[in-house]
C-alpha cells in the first residue's frame, strides 16, 4: 500500500542544471509560421526517432513566448534544439541560441533567408539533426529519484464521469507522488470558480492563500469578459447541483497535499508539494482565451518542469505533446472500451464498481513510474507530438507565492 | 471497495464525504441500507446524481470529494437524493432553466 515500498530508483538524462530528464529529445522550433514547413519537413523525416516539432507562430514579439521557447528548450527531456528562422520575423533567436547553448545542449539555427530557401534549409537541418542524435546518446545518465519528477496535469474533453473517477484518482496519484517527494501541478483556475476559499485554506502560509483566492477571481473575470457561463443547466441534469460541485471536478484533481506554491508559465518549481499553475493572462484581457485548447495548456505545464502530464478525459481525448509523455485516464467506462488504443489507464472501472478510487490512484502512480523508466505512453506509441503556443502576457509572480 | 449498501449503486469518493454517488440506476421502491438506516427510495435517481450518506442537518455543509459543495437547505434524511431541492450554493444562486428538467419532486 505505501508507495515508498515500490518507488524504485530510475535513471534519468542529467542536464547541466541538475535537473534529470526522463527522455533524451531533440526539438525543432520555428521561430514564426512562416519556417513551420521547413521545420515540418525536417521533423518529418526522423519519423520513430526522438524528433519533436514546436514553435511560435507569431511574427510580433511576445515576452511570455519568449519565455515559454527558452524554458522548453532547456526542459530536461530535452537533449538539443535546431531553432528554424526565416529571417525577418521578430523573435529573438540570437538569444534563445545563446541561452540553450549556455546549458550545453547542441544548438544550432537554419536561417531560411540566408540559406538560400526551403530545399537547402531543409537538407541543411536534417544534416544538422543527424549528427546532434549522435551526439546526445552521450549524455550522461544519473539515478532518477521519484522526489525529482515534476508531474503535471490537466483535463480536456470532461463529461459528467471525470469529477467522479478519473479526477479523484489522479489526486490520489497526486497524494502519493507528494509524500514521495516530487512536485505536482494543477491549473485550470477558471474552473475552479466557488472553491477559492476550499483552496486558499489548504496553502502553506495566508499569504499564498490570498494569492491562490485573487489568481481564481482574476479568472471568473477573465473568463465573464470572454463571455464563458460557468453553470449550464445541462450540468444539473447530470446531477450537479452548485457551482462548487461542478469545479470539484477540476479542483479534485489537486488530491488533498498542502498547496505549496502558485506558479505562473514557465516557473519551475525548485522543492516538492503540489503547485497551482495561474494560466490566465494578467491585466484586461488582450488575446482571447487564457488558452484555445487542452494542448495550450500542455505546454505550459511542460514550460513548468513538467516530466510527465496525467490528461484525464471522460468523452475521450487522443492527444499527446512534444517534449513531454502523457498518460491518458479514462473516465468513462464507455468511452474507454471505444478508445481503449488511446488510453492507458481505465478509471472507468471505479464507476462499475471493479475498482476503488485508492486502487486507480495507485494504478497512475505505478504507470508515472513506468513512463518515467523509458515505457512509451498510448499517445507516445501512437505518435503524438501535439503543441501550440500563442500570445499571452503575465506579471511576474510575487514573493508570496513561493513562500518555501 | 467503497460501495456503500447492499446494492452496490451507491459510491463514497471520500472518506470525508456526506453524499454518495448513484453509479447505477436507482429505481422507485428500490430498498438499500445506508449508514445503518434501512432505506426506500421514492423515486428514480439517474447515475451521477447523489443521495445523503448520512442524516444531514439544515444549514449543515454538504461535503463532496472531501470538499463543501454547498449547505443543506432542510433535513436530508440518509439516502435521500440531494438536489437542488435541498442544497443550495454557499457561493452564488443556481439558476437553471426549470428543475423539473431533473425530475425533482
């Protein structure tokens, strides 16, 4: 029953921050849409191989985009990155090269303007990759212990069997990853509306509990100026009662570990426990939704550390992600049985009675384990490489937010 | 396993919880027994509603996933399906189009 019993020591990819990776990729990242092609074509052709495609679409600057790339491509999955210019775009690939090379990875940039265009950036780029694979099978490897992995998760595709089954066991996987040592993330603040102060009274000091309280209101904001409903008369129907009951279903997630910390994209948490990750933008809402889709989100709990992320789905979500494995928990027994190829673990049991919410918990802890020592996820196996990142803006996170 | 009744329909989340949920469908005249009381239900419960898993006092908080979901609005007796009817928000007023849409009585 304790997991302290079967935490075994894994081995891990270590990088020069000390931080240990639990894959060994190379990422190529186009810097604007306009190289996405060529970084495609490139990917492309190390199909099976540890080649991931991500990027930033967007030709004007963005400091959080900025971010998110530099912390990506430093992520301890990670091996190297070939960053993929056209030349023109506003991005500052000069120092984003800089600050991967300043971690040791091999890095190296195909400007397509100065290469002479998309033939010669491509063969240019795949020569580059090539020899970078060689390169990064020497990294060292070091014992991994549980208490250094970073776990992320978030839910997408929800019907009214998440907050009753896969949710609830994620946070029992969570509850015993803390007690192990690692650093566990949850977010989705904008469906957490009516438990702020259930949340605030389980952070570590006031102070962070007020901030837990303002992160979950500046999202009911955000969320009403989007005109997003927070409670739809279909989920009476389902059987939800209160605007409380139904953000149970994000907020459970959380398991019961004191709150730790509230980190914004791209902070890492340095200590274990449980962190809420603010993925909302700060100040008046500027561009659009906090985040157009599950994959947004993916991606900045991955910007966060994140070695691996629990994705729970009641209606049945395929996705994966670059750079980072994710495990699938299936809600819906129904679901499950129709998309069993996509899902690694069956929390549907738990409604027909075949399993108890400890014994799935334990089931995603066992499974972590398992994908953190080298087995391939569904979405992994299948091939999945998902990623999208957009504009947003934050303020940099306060000093009471990681009072630890 | 955290079935509750002799039924097994009736599921407890957590440990901390006052309500279970109905993972199979309960019919009028149905009979279980839940925390100790011998109970039959008067009516149809749909899967993913919830029934008190205890007497629960007016004005007690109603705890769901170990978390309050609201205050209780009367008595709710053990096994009595909790709803609208009988639980408000301690956090805003539902609104929803009509409650006989749950089949509430």
């Amino acid at each position: 029953m304790s997991p302290s019993n079967n935490s075994p020591t894994l081995q891990g990819f270590l990088r020069s921050d000390g931080r240990k990776g639990i894959r060994n990729c190379i990422v190529v990242a186009y810097l604007v849409e306009c190289a996405h092609h060529v970084a495609r074509e490139i990917v492309d052709s190390f199909r099976g191989q540890s080649v991931h495609l991500i990027g930033f679409g967007g030709c004007y600057p963005n400091a959080y985009a900025d971010r998110m790339m530099n912390k990506l491509c430093t992520h301890p999955n990670v091996g190297g990155a070939l960053l993929l210019s056209l030349g023109c775009e506003s991005f500052n690939r000069h120092r984003l090269a800089e600050a991967i090379a300043r971690t040791g990875r091999p890095v190296s940039t195909v400007v397509i303007q100065q290469t002479g265009g998309t033939r010669k950036s491509i063969d240019a780029g795949k020569t580059w990759v090539e020899q970078a694979l060689q390169q990064i099978v020497e990294v060292p490897r070091a014992p991994l212990h549980v208490n250094e992995l970073v776990v992320g998760t978030v839910c997408g595709g929800s019907d009214a069997t998440s907050g009753i089954s896969a949710n609830p066991a994620v946070g029992r996987a969570f509850d015993m990853l803390v007690e192990q040592g690692a650093a566990t993330i949850f977010e989705e603040t904008g469906e957490m509306i009516g438990l702020e102060n259930v949340m605030s009274a389980r952070a570590v000091t006031p102070e962070l509990g007020h901030e837990l309280k303002a992160s979950v209101e500046k999202a009911a904001y955000y969320y009403k100026q989007m005109g997003h409903a927070s409670f739809a008369p279909g989920n009476a129907e389902g059987g939800l009662t209160t605007i409380e009951e139904k953000s149970i279903g994000a907020y459970c997630k959380s398991g019961d570990s004191p709150i730790s910390g509230l980190i914004k994209p791209g902070d890492i948490p340095r200590k274990s426990g449980l962190y809420l990750l603010d993925v909302v933008p700060d100040g008046e809402p500027r561009f659009g939704f906090p985040n157009i889709n599950d994959n947004a989100e993916i991606a900045e709990l991955i910007a966060c550390g994140s070695h691996v992320i629990l994705f729970t789905t009641g209606r049945g979500s395929v996705v994966g992600s670059a750079i980072s494995p994710v495990i699938k928990i299936c809600a819906n027994p129904e679901t499950y049985e129709r998309m069993s190829d996509d899902m690694d673990v069956n929390a549907g049991k738990i409604l027909r009675l075949e399993a108890s919410v400890d014994e799935v918990g334990e089931e995603i802890y066992r499974k972590v384990l398992e994908v953190a020592s080298g087995a391939q996820s569904c979405s992994e196996s299948l091939g999945h490489q998902e990623f999208v990142l957009t504009y947003k803006s934050f303020d940099p996170i306060g000093p009471a937010c990681l009072p630890m | 396993m955290q079935t509750e009744g002799r039924s097994r329909k009736l599921l407890r989340i957590h440990r901390d919880d006052d309500v279970l949920i109905v993972v199979a469908p309960v019919c009028a005249g149905d009979q279980d027994l839940v925390d100790g009381h011998e109970v039959v239900f008067t009516q149809n419960i749909a899967i993913g509603h919830k029934v008190a898993a205890r007497d629960i006092k007016a004005g007690e908080k109603v705890y769901k996933c170990g978390v309050p979901i609201g205050s209780a609005k009367e008595m709710i007796p053990a096994g009595a399906h909790i709803h609208l009817h009988n639980l408000k928000s301690d956090y805003i007023v539902t609104y929803t189009l009509d409650k006989d849409h749950v089949s509430v009585k």
